[in-house]
C-alpha cells in the first residue's frame, strides 16, 4: 500500500490581494476572504489527515515488529530451554544450574529485542510537523491580508 506523501497535498495557488478600488464591494472583499479561509482550512485539514495517516501507520508497523519480536522470542525460548537445559544439565551434571543459565541468556535476548522495538517506535513523529509549519504561514497570511484590508479601508 502507497503512502501518500504529506507534503504532497496540494494548497491553494498563491493570490494577488486585490487592492481595494471601490468598484469591490466590502461585502465582496469578505466574501472572498471567507472563501480563501474556508478553501485554506480544508488544505490544513486534508495535510494534517494524510500526516496523522503516515504516523499511525509507522507506529502500527513498530508496534507489529515489537509484538513479532516477542513472540519469536517466546517460541524460541519454548523450544531451546528443555534442549539447552537438558544439554547442560548433563554438562554440569547440575540441572537447576543449567536452566538458570539457560532463562537469563533468553531474557537478554528478549530485552535486545525490546529495546530495538522501542527504538523503532520513539523514532517515530508523532506532531504534524508540516501542518504545524503551514498553519504558521497561514497565519501570517491572514495577518497581512487583515492589515491590507484595514489600510485599503483607510484609503
């Protein structure tokens, strides 16, 4: 399955601010801004459902190699433990030494194995780092166009 990027998600071609002439009305200045606005928080929201996607998907695969890990290691600790036990216990002719030895080498196996999925999943980012960073510009966007609008009206 394709992840889609989220910088990918279109936004809105970049307007000349239309200067107020008189031949606009106020009422068709705010119409437009409402416009933009309602076109712009629709982008914002599109961008932040694609990142949020990506996200989820990237903590969901973590979290599967995680839970995959554990289980191989649980298996594989099932399996081994009577062979190695009983190998060593011969060795040693000690068999509770031998399944000592034998859980505290599973349980080093299992911790790198936990650690190597919490690696994966703190690697992961969480915030929408490009919603956030246009929400910025949008915002001073709004700003300018707010004080345009004010100097046009003083005009």
């Amino acid at each position: 399955m394709n992840t889609p990027d989220p910088r990918a998600v279109t936004r809105a071609p970049e307007r000349v601010p239309a200067s107020f002439d008189g031949d606009q009305s106020l009422g068709a200045l705010f119409s437009q801004l409402a416009n933009d606005s309602t076109t712009l928080i629709r982008q914002e929201i599109a961008l932040a459902k694609a990142e949020v996607r990506q996200s989820v998907r990237q903590t969901t695969n973590g979290a599967a190699k995680l839970g995959a890990a554990a289980a191989m290691a649980t298996v594989g600790a099932l399996v081994l433990t009577a062979f190695l036990v009983l190998l060593l216990g011969d060795l040693l002719d000690n068999y509770w030494l031998s399944a000592l030895i034998v859980g505290v080498v599973f349980l080093l196996i299992g911790g790198i194995l936990a650690m190597s999925g919490m690696r994966k999943l703190k690697a992961v980012q969480l915030a929408p780092e490009n919603t956030l960073a246009t929400l910025r510009e949008d915002k001073a966007w709004a700003q300018s166009e707010l004080q345009q609008v004010k100097r046009d009206l003083r005009s």
